[in-house]
C-alpha cells in the first residue's frame, strides 16, 4: 500500500476521532442538558406538589367560609324570626296600650262624673246643714221666747 492510502486512512482515521470526539462533546452537553431539565422537573413537581397543598388549604379555608356563612345566613334567619316576632309583639302591645288610654279615659269621665256627684251631695249636705242650723237657731229664739213668756 501506499503512502497515499495511508494518508488517506489516517485522514478518514483522524475525521473519525475528530467526528467520535464532537459526538462525545454533544453527548456530554446532552447528558448535562438532561440533568439540568431533570433538576428543573424535579423543581416543577416540588413546586406542583407546594401548589397542590396550597390549592387543598385553599379548599378547606373556602370549606370553612362557606360553613360560617351558612351559620351566618341562618343566625340570620333567626333573627328575622325573632325580630318578626317583636313587631308582632309590639303590635299587640299598642293595641293594649289603646285598649288602655281608652279605659283610662272612661276611668276619668267616671271619675268626674263621681267627683261632681260628690260635690253635689256635699253642696246639698252644706245647703241641708245651712238650713238645718237657721232651724236650730230659730228653735232656740222661739224656745227662749217661749221660757220668757212663761217664765221658766
């Protein structure tokens, strides 16, 4: 063989490391390429994982919302009840109360009537006890009148 063969095959040799070392390097870059994207998929389903317990707290707080405004609502309910069932209350009340100015009224009018019926009496009384004490006073002149004119 010749020299020239051998050039040639130390040629095509050396292209063959040249192109087995370039497909190394590649293979190197990919290989770290790959432990960069696994590191950045594990990084990912940490952050998933953070995610998903934070979406699982986040249920529960909306749970719990959702409870106190369900106790809300209803706490709610009651006091509309309850506050129906002062208005009634109150309503009933003034009605008593009307029932009451109008029997406190009745009482007055009965009240002076009674009070002018006792002043009445008692005018009638003074009149009868007025008329009374001229009788007196007249029976003793005449009964004075009498003893000075029989002598006693």
């Amino acid at each position: 063989m010749s020299e020239e063969r051998f050039d040639r095959i130390e040629n095509t040799l050396s292209q063959l490391v040249t192109m087995v070392g370039t497909i190394l390097e590649e293979q190197t870059a990919m290989k770290e390429d790959i432990s960069e994207i696994k590191q950045e998929q594990a990084t990912m389903k940490e952050d998933q994982t953070a995610m998903k317990q934070d979406f699982a707290e986040i249920k529960q707080e909306q749970a719990a919302m959702k409870k106190d405004i369900a106790d809300i609502k209803q706490e709610q309910a009651v006091m509309k009840k309850d506050i129906a069932f002062m208005k009634g209350d109150i309503s009933g009340i003034r009605e008593e109360q009307g029932a009451m100015w109008k029997e406190i009224s009745t009482i007055k009018e009965e009240s002076r009537a009674r009070h002018s019926e006792v002043m009445d009496k008692l005018y009638s009384i003074e009149v009868d006890q007025e008329h009374l004490r001229e009788r007196v006073i007249r029976n003793e002149q005449d009964f004075t009148k009498f003893k000075s004119h029989f002598n006693f």
